[in-house]
C-alpha cells in the first residue's frame, strides 16, 4: 500500500511537470510533442504499465484495510473522544473514491481519447494535439471548478498519504518525522497548487 502511494505521488510529480508545459509555452507543440514522447517512449510504456498496476494495487490494498477497520470496529463509539487520529486520516477513504471518479473521467477525457485516436492532429505526423483539447476543456467554466475541487480533495487525501506511507515503512521518530510533516504540505502544496494553476490560467487568458 505504501510503495505503490509513493509511486504514485513521484508520478504525479511527472505528470505536472509536463502539463505545465501547456502555460509555460506560447507553442502548443511543446507539450504535444513532450505527450507524444510519453506516449509512444518503449521504456515510458513499460512504466506505464506499472503505473497501472500501482493504482490498482493502491486501491485493491486500500479496500482490504478500509473492510478489516469495519469488521475490526463493527459499531460506531458511543461516545466520540479526541485522538490522535487526524481527520484527513479519518476521511481517507471519502477523498479516494472522490479522486477516483475524478481520474476515471480524466481518463476517459483524455488518455483514451488520444489512445484511440479521437484528438485532432498536428502537422507532424503521429503527433496528436493534446493541448488544443486542454485549452477547449478549461474554457469550459463548470469544468474548471470540477477540477479544481477534485485536485482539493487529493491534496485532502495526499497530505496524510505521505506521512504514512513513510509510517508503515517504519520511517516514523522524532527526528524524520517533524521533516516528513513539512515535506508532506510542501508536497501537497506544490502538487495542488500547480494543477490548479493551470485551468485558471488558461480560463483568465
């Protein structure tokens, strides 16, 4: 559960990194090219591949933990105390299937429209223009704002994903764990922040 999370929070490092491609650059090309590249790339594939399969083990593993927290506690505390239990740990499996329905859509809106060929081309053969449908769809207001909250509702599900990830791997004491917290919200920080940038900017343009 953990490895995969931590797999999947470099990913998403990657993943801004080249969408930021698409503000930073007056030329769309730059960023269709740098997708085409990540697309048909024989080693980027193969780490798709994992990719994948890392988002399938996070949510098969997080469904396993989420059923034996219920058949371990069947009932509700009748009285309800303050812990140490953080409410982004508390609301953990509510921001998941809230990020899940959002990357299902995602994908759908983009991965498998340029998997399948449903993106307009470029005048560089194979290269589709990705960027073109990202600038159409956050011109779109409704849309903007339903990105917007659904990369809140990670950074709700990140900020305590990165911490424990690092806790069950046994990194957890009072000299890395104070670092771990700062690196988790400037993490999350970084991550939201950027994703969020990028349909505001391109709706305000």
């Amino acid at each position: 559960m953990s490895l995969a999370g931590l797999f999947l929070i470099t990913f998403l490092l990657v993943h801004l990194g080249i969408n930021l491609l698409v503000i930073l650059n007056d030329d769309p090309m730059v960023f269709n090219k740098a997708a085409h590249f990540m697309g048909t790339n024989k080693l980027i594939k193969v780490f798709e591949i994992i990719l994948f399969a890392g988002f399938l083990l996070h949510i098969i593993y997080a469904l396993i933990l989420q059923v034996q927290n219920w058949l371990a506690r069947p009932h509700r505390y009748s009285k309800m105390t303050r812990s140490e239990t953080s409410a982004f740990s508390r609301w953990m499996i509510h921001t998941a299937v809230i990020v899940l329905t959002f990357l299902v859509i995602h994908l759908v809106d983009f991965y498998f429209k340029a998997k399948f060929g449903h993106v307009g081309s470029t005048p560089e053969p194979g290269v589709h223009d990705l960027a073109t449908l990202i600038l159409e769809k956050f011109e779109i207001p409704g849309y903007v704002i339903f990105y917007i909250a659904a990369f809140i509702f990670l950074g709700f599900h990140l900020i305590h994903g990165f911490q424990s990830a690092f806790k069950t791997l046994g990194i957890n004491n009072k000299s890395y764990t104070p670092i771990i917290q700062v690196l988790s919200i400037l993490y999350t920080v970084i991550v939201v922040g950027g994703f969020t940038a990028i349909p505001l900017v391109i709706y305000f343009q």
